[in-house]
C-alpha cells in the first residue's frame, strides 16, 4: 500500500473471524416438509428489541465486521481449498451448517471458502458506535471515508457483528483488506449468488443478512415521497429522509410462490424455463405475489398466466429467504404443491420459452444426477487426502456444475437447478414421494391415454400451442 492506507487502530494484522459450527445457533427444526434451506439458519441473535437497544457499549471488547459492497461480500479461501474442484463441490450439497455442505444424498465435502470478517476493538477511535448513523472512518491517501455500518446481531459470545458497506470504494478498500491487511490475494469481493457453492451454511446466512442491507441501502438513498436524501438511522436498520418530515424506510422483502405443479393423475409435474434461463435447465413456476393475495391465490395465477393450466389444492411446505433476487433485492421464497385439474399447456410466451409435463421417473433420474455428483465429490475428497503412491488413493475428479449439467442435458434432455435453490428441493421431495402427492380430487378433463415424458408430454398434450 506505500503507507497510503491506514489501519484503524485496533485492527491486528489479518485479523478475520471464521464462522464455524461451534460457534451456530442450533438449527432449529420447524413443521414445514422440506429440509432447511441455505440463507436460513442464521447464527446470530438480531432479535430486533436487542438490535434497538444497542448503544455501542457491549461485554466484549471487539466487534466483527462483514464487508460487503452491494452483493458482494468479503470471502477467504479454505486453507489448502486449493483447486477448483473442491470450490464446485459444495454446489452438489443442500444446507449442513457449520464448515460442510452436505448434499440431501448424505454425502458431505467441505467449504471452499468461508465468510472473511476483520474484528477491530470497540473502543477504537475510527469506530462510531454511539451516533444515529453509525460509521467507520477510514483514511485512504488524502481522502477520509465514512463507511456506514449496518446492525446484523451477535454472536453466541455476545460479541456485536455489522455489515461494513465499502460500495463507494471498493476497489481500494480490496487492496487494503489484502496488502494493508496481510490478508493477501486469498480474499476476495465475490458476488453472493456465484459465492454460495463455496460458503458454508452459517457464512451463507450472514453474507446474505448483510448484502441485501447492503443493497436496500444502495438503491434507497433519496424519500420516495418527497424527493429529499436519506441517510441510515437506527443502527443501519432504517432509513430516514433528512427533511422536516423525518420519512422512514424499512428493508423491504418480496414474497414470491414456487410451486410443483402435480397433474390430475399424480404422474406428472410441470416444470418449465425462461428465456433467461441457462439453457436445458427447467425448474418450478413462481413469481410475485401481488397486494392483498394470498399465497393460494397468487399460485393459481401465476401457474394459470403462464401454462393456462388451473390449479385446484395448494399446499405450503417450506420457504427460503433469497438476498441475490433478479432485481437486486431480498425476496422470500414461498415453496407450495399444487394440484392440477387440467393438463392441456398454453405457453405464455410474454413471460416463458417453454412448459411442459415430466414424468416422475424422469425427475427421480435428474435428482440421481446431483446424488452421484455429491456422492463422486466426496469420495474424491476422501482419495486426495488418502497419499500413496501412483493409482493409490485416486479418484475421478469431481464433477463441475457445468459438466453435470452437460450430462443431465445429453442423458434426459434436461436438467434441475442444485441443491442451493429451494426449487430443487421441491422437485426432488415430489419425485421421491410414492405415490400421488394430493388425493384423489373432484372430476377433472380425461388425462391421456399414457403419461408421456419431456417433450412426448408437450407433443401430446397440445403443450406447443403458444399464446
């Protein structure tokens, strides 16, 4: 750095807090069907009356900062992580906690990389944590900067842990964290939806907590209502415009229906893909509920919008937060079954490429694809650390997710989205389930004569009709 950046005071050389499972909250089970998904699970207490109360003062004498930019969020390497297969592994795996991600088939491998969070003293002279908009002032060269903290929770220590948004100098800020820092090229901004394969459960939730502040507060600076800036208040918790009127602002997040569309028989799901999709891939209906509709409601009309096919019983079973939504904020993922009582598909094409039926061997077979992958990754992990001589020890390498995606596209004609993704998780709880997912329902149109897969379904169910 040639002396241009200055380390806050109580900041130790390459100074970083690892979130491990040691330190997680207990995953807490709840009467939903599907299993926990990634971006829950957050280890931290952010209870808001705790959160309100802060006053700067606390038991420890350090705090942690997370350091995001937007989406971005500061990671770190794994010691000996090393080469990229170890960095595609964890995208094979559901939510473990801890270090590991641990595929639904069983099989765990460990993080690539984890959450990279620097502690500083808190009492240290840079650090405000007393004023409404609380701040670390931090001095590059000539120019001093005042970085907004944002109130995340504590951990199981009572130790106080904040997003540190660095969006208005980030690349400078990269440099000190690595050269100013001693934390070397190891870390990285990394942009959260392409970090997730590599995080473990409890660094996932955490970067997620902190990167949609981090956005809110990005996309919110000026009072929707008349006009005037706004600065953050309350710990970084709201937002509040800066005229007379004192408007606030609260992070926002977006309900959104997913949802399994089960056929009149039971035979089948709906599955389809947008245009923006990554091709071959095909996965759950969803989109936003709108004002004053229920999630049964906003089900139905989303799937009646783009298939025209009517759905009859809904059913909620699990949910996940997502902070890396298409337009930039946090959405809330509602996953529902629900029953068809028609089958024929017209395909809105304002919103979708395609729709189509598949038959419930076919998505059983495009679980097996991810198990494989996990199951390959993990025995690849255990060889490589095994030593031994030439053909001692070795493994195939492990599949990257392009390459699964590859072979599931040339095998089925289709692939999922991973285990990352609620989606997933409800394909693959519907696939394994025996058996219709609904009971019998009231009378519905005949279903065809056989239950045809892929694009035989879309053949013979009139599926290539277009809107």
């Amino acid at each position: 750095m040639d002396g241009q950046a200055r380390t806050p005071s109580g900041l130790p050389p390459a100074s970083s807090l690892r979130y491990s499972l040691a330190e997680a909250q207990p995953l807490l089970q709840s009467s939903t069907i599907l299993p926990p998904q990634h971006f829950s699970g957050n280890p931290l207490d952010r209870t808001y009356d705790k959160r309100r109360k802060f006053d700067g003062t606390s038991k420890q004498e350090e705090v942690s900062l997370v350091v995001v930019a937007a989406r971005e969020v500061c990671i770190r390497e794994s010691p000996g992580a090393g080469g990229s297969a170890s960095s595609q592994s964890g995208a094979f795996g559901g939510a473990a906690g801890g270090g590991q991600n641990t595929s639904a088939g069983g099989a765990s491998v460990t993080a690539a990389a984890d959450l990279q969070a620097l502690l500083l003293s808190a009492t240290d002279p840079e650090l405000d944590l007393n004023s409404e908009s609380i701040c670390l002032t931090w001095v590059y060269g000539d120019v001093a900067y005042q970085l907004p903290l944002y109130l995340l929770g504590q951990d199981r220590t009572e130790r106080w842990t904040f997003a540190l948004d660095v969006s208005d100098c980030r690349s400078a800020f990269l440099d000190f964290l690595r050269e100013g820092c001693g934390l070397g090229s190891g870390v990285a901004l990394a942009d959260l939806r392409a970090a997730l394969p590599q995080l473990s459960r409890d660094a996932a939730a955490i970067a997620g907590q902190a990167t949609s502040l981090s956005q809110w507060h990005q996309s919110h600076k000026f009072c929707p209502r008349c006009g005037s800036p706004t600065a953050p208040v309350e710990s970084g918790l709201r937002r509040q415009c800066v005229s007379e009127a004192g408007h606030k602002q609260y992070p926002r997040t977006d309900p959104v229906v997913i949802m399994l569309v089960e056929s009149p028989d039971g035979r089948r799901a709906l599955l389809g893909r947008n245009r923006k999709f990554t091709p071959g891939m095909y996965t759950c209906l969803s989109g936003f509920v709108d004002q004053c509709e229920s999630v049964e409601e906003a089900v139905r009309r989303e799937v009646f919008e783009e298939s025209r096919v009517l759905v009859a019983n809904v059913a909620v079973v699990g949910s996940q937060p997502w902070p890396v939504g298409r337009y930039g904020g946090c959405e809330l993922m509602l996953g529902c079954m629900a029953q068809a009582r028609s089958y024929e598909v017209l395909v809105n094409t304002d919103e979708m490429e395609d729709v189509q039926w598949y038959d419930k061997d076919e998505l059983r077979a495009a679980v097996q694809m991810y198990d494989n992958a996990a199951a390959q990754s993990a025995s690849a992990g255990g060889a490589g650390g095994a030593g031994g001589g030439e053909g001692e020890g070795v493994a195939d390498a492990p599949m990257s997710v392009a390459q699964l995606q590859e072979a599931s596209l040339e095998q089925l004609g289709f692939f999922i989205p991973p285990p990352l993704a609620i989606a997933h998780h409800l394909i693959r709880t519907w696939a394994l389930h025996d058996g219709p997912w609904f009971p019998p329902g009231p009378p519905t149109p005949p279903a065809p004569a056989a239950a045809a897969t892929g694009s035989a379904a879309q053949a013979e169910d009139g599926a290539a009709a277009k809107l």
